[in-house]
C-alpha cells in the first residue's frame, strides 16, 4: 500500500501540516524539518499527489512563460534559470512562443490562465491597457516591459546605450546609425530615447533607421541603409541584428572596424565565437528569469508586490569597434 502524508508525518515527528508545506511552500519550513521531511518522504516512497493538492489548495504550482521568440538566443538563459529557480520551489514552468505576434500573446495568456498559478510574460509586443486587462484573468509579471501598476523586471538598457553612444563618440565618431528593433517593444523605445539623447549631449548625430525584426536577416537587410547614411558606427538593437549586419558587411568587402564600428546588446555566446568578435551591452537575462519566477510567487506567501525591479547592464568592449576612419 502506497504511504501517505500521514505516514511521512509520523515516521518524521511533525505534524501533517508541515509535511503538506514541504512540498507546497518549502521556503516556508525550516531547513533541517525540511530536509528530514524530504529524507523521510523519499525512504517510504511518498509522492505527493499534485491534483488533490490542486483542489485543496486552489493552486496548481505551475508557472506559465511566454517568450517572444523561443529561437532568439536572448530567451534560453532566460528559461534555463527560471525553471530551475522555479522547482527549487517545487513549481513547474511551462513554455510558450509568440513568434513577435502580439494576438497570438493574448490568447497564450488566455489559455494558460486556468492551467496554472501565473505567468511570466517576457519582451511583450501588446499594448499596456491590454497586458492590464490580462492581468485580471492571471497574475502577471512583466520582463523587459515597464508597466504602471504591475511587477516587473526590466535591464536598465537605457543607460547600456548611453554607454555605446558615448564609447563610440570615444573613438572619434561624430556620424552614427542606430538599428531599431522591432515596433511594439518598450526595449526599443528605450534604446532609441537613450540613444538620441546621448548622441545629442556630445554634439553627434544619429540617424535611426527602422523598426525591424529582431533577427539575423534584418540585420543583413538593412546593410545597404545604414551604409548610405554615412555613418561611421553603428548601434544595433540586439546582437543578432548586428551579427546580420558584420555578415552582410563582409560580403561587401566592408572591413570592420576599419571602415565601420558595430555595438550590439545582448552578449549572446554568438557574439564572442564571430569575427571580429561583437562590441556589445551585457543584459543580465539569468538574474531576470530568476527574479521574476521569485515576484510572481511572492503572492504565495500574502506578499503581493507591484514593484519594479531594474538590472544593470553592462558595455563589453571587443574587436568590432575602432576609431574613426576619418
């Protein structure tokens, strides 16, 4: 006969109860109780049964994640650290994909509101006034998106393009470009209100060119505008778009940095393995997933919070910049 809670109470000299949080809030039980629990638990076989602890509890202890784009290397650090930060608290984490469609982001929402305990909802391309609405039918937190009135974790990408415009400036450009990103994403905004007034402050100028998908093959696409332009640097709005656009460089006979400096943001492994190796904004993405799985189950413990969390970027300097050619 298969052991219960109240086996595992017994054999573990605690009360059923504190058996029952073990496995429903651990962060809530002393470690030493938690862990004999655990031991006790695992020697007579015990596994808890996730349905039943569902109906008494009203809580499903599962957690839903909605990316943007699953194929764009910014998210996997992301995820990896969610989930595992997600079932050190004995939660599972289910992911989903947008692909950069705000409509089909309203409906993951709407379809993951009944199947778990909250969701994650990260680079949104919705409206604000429609992630509010949503947040009726599910708790939210928000990544990468700054919304009035909700948790959210963004990197401070504002300050990570003041850092480039001024780096680039550093080294003698005066004529930039700035690859925007895709339309909808607060990320972008922030990039280019960033970016504008740091080129503004030290007397360059800066011509924006998009919006653009955020992917490889816009990047490669938008080599012959930035070109014409006659900028001598240029900022792109992650690093795939900037690895697009050394490709397409390359293939034009365009050397870089000699002829033309490129920053990304991200500091995605692709960007350290090309060559020249990518000049680029460091985002904390990890510590984001992290953050956000522990915001979203502050309401677990009657903690509900609406704060927002910002996590510093950081600019690293690599090959594919230099000074003006000029």
């Amino acid at each position: 006969m298969p052991a219960t809670i109240r086996d595992v109470a017994r054999a573990s000299g605690v009360h059923v109860s504190t058996v029952s949080r073990t496995f429903s809030a651990p962060h809530l039980v002393n470690p030493d109780t938690r862990s004999r629990v655990l031991s006790t638990a695992e020697s007579l076989g015990y596994r808890p049964n996730r349905a039943a602890r569902a109906l008494i509890t009203g809580r499903t202890h599962n957690i839903g994640l909605i990316v943007a784009d699953i194929a764009n290397p910014f998210f996997p650090p992301m995820i990896k650290a969610a989930e595992s930060q997600a079932r050190q608290r004995d939660y599972h984490l289910f992911v989903a994909d947008t692909n950069e469609d705000p409509v089909m982001e309203e409906q993951l929402v709407q379809a993951l509101a009944k199947q778990v305990d909250g969701v994650l909802l990260c680079s949104p391309r919705m409206s604000n006034d429609l992630i509010e609405k949503l947040r009726r039918e599910v708790p939210l937190v928000v990544v990468n998106r700054a919304v009035e009135g909700l948790p959210a974790v963004v990197m401070d990408v504002a300050n990570g393009a003041k850092a480039a415009i001024e780096h680039l400036v550093g080294l003698g450009h005066h004529d930039l470009a700035l690859l925007g990103g895709p339309r909808g994403s607060w990320t972008n905004r922030e990039i280019r209100r960033s970016a504008t007034a740091a080129a503004k402050a030290a007397g360059a100028n800066l011509t924006v060119l998009g919006p653009h998908q955020p992917t490889e093959a816009a990047g490669a696409a938008a080599c012959d505008a930035v070109r014409a332009t006659g900028a001598t640097a240029v900022l792109a709005y992650n690093d795939l778009m900037a690895i697009g656009l050394l490709q397409a460089l390359h293939d034009r006979g365009v050397s870089v940095p000699a002829e033309l400096s490129v920053v990304g943001i991200d500091d995605i492994s692709l960007s350290r393995l090309i060559r020249p190796k990518l000049t680029t904004v460091s985002t904390p993405t990890a510590a984001a997933g992290r953050a956000a799985v522990d915001m979203l189950l502050q309401h677990d413990d009657e903690r509900r919070t609406n704060a927002l969390v910002t996590l510093q970027t950081e600019l690293i300097v690599r090959e594919s910049t230099g000074p003006n050619p000029h």
